[in-house]
C-alpha cells in the first residue's frame, strides 16, 4: 500500500513538472572548483558565452528541450533512460547577469530569486 501510494506521489510529481509546473528559476548545482558553462545554442560543441559560479541562484528558466518524455520516463527501465539522456540530452534555455543561453541540465536545479538591494 505504502509503495503505491509513493509511485502515485512520484508520478504525479511529474506529470505536473510536465505539465506546466516548471520552476522559474534555476540554482547551479556544479562542484565548488568548477563553473557552468552558458552556450549560444543547445549543444556541447556551441559557442561559450558565459559562464556562471557553483550555488548561484537568480538562474531563469525559459523552457527546456530534450531528455525523456513523460510517457518514456514512466514506462522505460533506467538503463533505457540513460540512453535516452546520451543520444537527447535536456538543455535549458536560461538568462542569468544578462546574459541569455544554454546551460546543460545535469548542473541545475529548482532554485529561486530574492532580490537584495
């Protein structure tokens, strides 16, 4: 009974994130001695723009692109995910000190933005 009701929870965990229930912004979650890398386009091999600091915040999301499908995600076994991951990678496209671009989205998470003046 316990184990439904944690599947049931997860999954409309992310049915929602799916469905329009996306954070406004990002945080940086890349180790203390490395940065993001922010991209003119949505692949590895694009042009550096900029780049931003571990545990930075005030990161906003504009949409993402890639990785598994709502359906795939709740369907496939991990190893087929990971597949999906390799050959679609999720990139989202970000604004962050004015600058806007791609930020591979294995280096994020759900954040926020407290302005302090």
């Amino acid at each position: 009974m316990i184990k439904s009701i944690l599947s049931i929870t997860l999954l409309t965990s992310v049915f929602a994130f799916a469905e329009g229930d996306v954070p406004d912004f990002f945080s940086i979650d890349v180790s203390k001695n490395s940065y993001l890398n922010i991209r003119a386009k949505n692949d590895i091999n694009s042009k550096i723009i900029g780049i931003i600091k571990p545990g930075s915040t005030c990161v906003q999301n504009f949409g993402c692109k890639g990785g598994p499908t709502v359906k795939e995600f709740t369907e496939l076994s991990e190893y087929e995910l990971d597949e999906i991951n390799r050959v679609r990678p999720k990139w989202c496209k970000i604004e962050y000190k004015g600058i806007k671009g791609w930020v591979h989205s294995n280096y994020i998470i759900e954040g926020s933005c407290v302005n302090v003046d």
